[in-house]
C-alpha cells in the first residue's frame, strides 16, 4: 500500500514497510500572531523561514495552511505554496477547508500534492474528493461525519470505509487516501486515547491504508504537552500511523526510535546518524 507524492524534483512513498513520513505542520497561523500577521500583509518570508527550518529537522513533506482572520485564502495559499517551492523541493501538503483556494493552490503545484483534507461529511465529500480527483492529488480523510467525532471506534472505522469507498466511486485509488482517525484531548475524555488508537488498528486490518494524526490534541490542557505528545505519538505509529503531521523539532527523536523498535531502522543508522548530528551541533 504504497502513497506516492511528488513534487517538480522529488519522490516521497508512505508505506507501512517504509519508514515514517513526518509532515511538517509549522505554517499554520493559528496560535502565532506574527505568521498570521505576516500573511495579513502579504509578506512571505516568515512562510519561507518556517519551510526551510522544518526541512533542516527532518519534515520529508510540509503542509501549508493560511487560514486566519484577515487572510484571503484563495489569494494566499497559492502564494504560500509557491514561496515553500523556492527554498525547498518536498512535496506539500495543500491545506483548507475551502474549496476555491484548494483549486488555487493546486493550479500552481507542478507535482502531486497531499490534499488535507475531506471528511465524511456529504457537503465535503462533494465538495472535495472532484477535485482530489481533477488533480490527481492524494487526499487526507478525516474519520468524522454530519453527527460529528464518533466517540467509539466502530463509527470512525465505518466512516473511513466510506470515504474509501465514495473515492473509489470517482476513480481515486485507496492508496491515495490517507486516513486521520483523529486525537482528542484525554484531559476531557479518559478513553479519547483508546478510541483514537483502536480506530487506528482497526482501519489498518480492515481498509489497509495509509494514515496520518495530529497528535497534539491529545495533550490539550494539561502540563508538560510535549512528554503527553510523545508519548502518545509512539503508541500511534505502533498502532498503524506511517505519516503523521507534526512539529519535526519536538517530534523527530519519538519518530526514529519508534521506527528503529518497529523494525523499520535498519541496523538503527538513521537514528544513529541523527544521534550523531546532534552531539556535532553540540560540540
């Protein structure tokens, strides 16, 4: 089960016999005043210094979002997209809700992109998976529906296999849908965690396919997020997520020695290359 993405230059495969893919998630303004103010202005450097910055702690792919107050979306997520594509050839992750700045963004993306994202909600169904299709985009399926986040695995399962199958009906293969069966905060919800890791075993017995998660969620509101976030993010590559969409900086060290324990480390030389990376930045 192989998502292939690509950019003008370069290849990237999501596999679950391959090691993790880590999606940067840093340009997003929600929660920082100065990148949101910049993209109020029009001024991309700050998307330009997040790109690089991401790249040099290990993102293999970045997603892009634009969506704050005062911000035209369909002017601006093009042009976020091609400011990333002149400090880096990854391939990106084209994100919003709306549609008309998704078709503006992908106009200009010269390789496949990773939309995020669709869930099983009729109005984004519609709305999203034709131009997935249009495009020959990959697409991020969030495990949710007209009722909301199910709060029991048995629903956010059913719910992948409908998008599953409502891409199938339009042409787009399986392998290019990525499913997110979605964190919730545990501080508000004891089983949030469980339900979010058994959906994710799940989905990988019965649909097989790739998935990705915002891990942070789960740390919401309680202290030291960041052990809460690691923690959990360990569990959920085990569990089945191959490509979730996280800080590199906080996230990296889980992820390779997640993978190293998983087996997918050979004689553990990308950890142990990173290791040594940072003792030399040390030193």
């Amino acid at each position: 089960m192989e998502t292939i993405l690509r950019s003008a230059r370069t290849e990237v495969t999501i596999s679950p016999d391959n090691a993790t893919v880590l999606i940067g998630e840093r340009i997003n303004p929600t929660g920082k005043k100065l990148l949101a103010a910049s993209l109020v202005a029009g001024d991309m450097s700050r998307v330009r210094k997040l790109a690089e910055s991401q790249i040099a702690e290990g993102a293999a792919v970045l997603d892009i979002n634009v969506g704050a107050a005062g911000v035209d979306e369909v002017a601006m997520l093009p042009a976020a997209v091609q400011a990333v594509m002149e400090v880096t050839d990854v391939p990106l992750c084209i994100d919003s809700a709306n549609a008309a700045a998704l078709r503006a963004a992908l106009e200009v993306y010269p390789g496949k992109a990773l939309v995020n994202s669709v869930n099983g909600e009729e109005a984004s169904l519609a709305r999203v998976l034709p131009l997935v299709k249009e495009f020959g985009a990959a697409v991020i399926a969030l495990t949710m529906d007209d009722d909301g986040i199910p709060t029991d695995a048995d629903k956010r399962t059913a719910i992948g296999h409908k998008i599953i199958a409502r891409a199938e009906a339009l042409g787009i293969p399986r392998e290019d849908v990525l499913i997110d069966c979605l964190a919730l905060t545990v501080s508000a919800d004891t089983s949030a965690a469980l339900t979010t890791l058994e959906s994710i075993r799940r989905v990988r017995a019965e649909l097989g396919v790739n998935q990705t998660l915002g891990a942070s969620n789960i740390s919401f509101g309680l202290p030291d997020r960041d052990a809460i976030n690691d923690v959990f993010l360990a569990m959920a590559i085990a569990a089945g997520v191959n490509a979730p969409i996280v800080n590199p900086g906080l996230s990296r060290k889980t992820i390779l020695i997640s993978d190293m324990l998983l087996g997918h480390d050979e004689f553990a030389l990308n950890y142990v290359t990173y290791y040594r990376e940072q003792v030399n930045k040390q030193a």
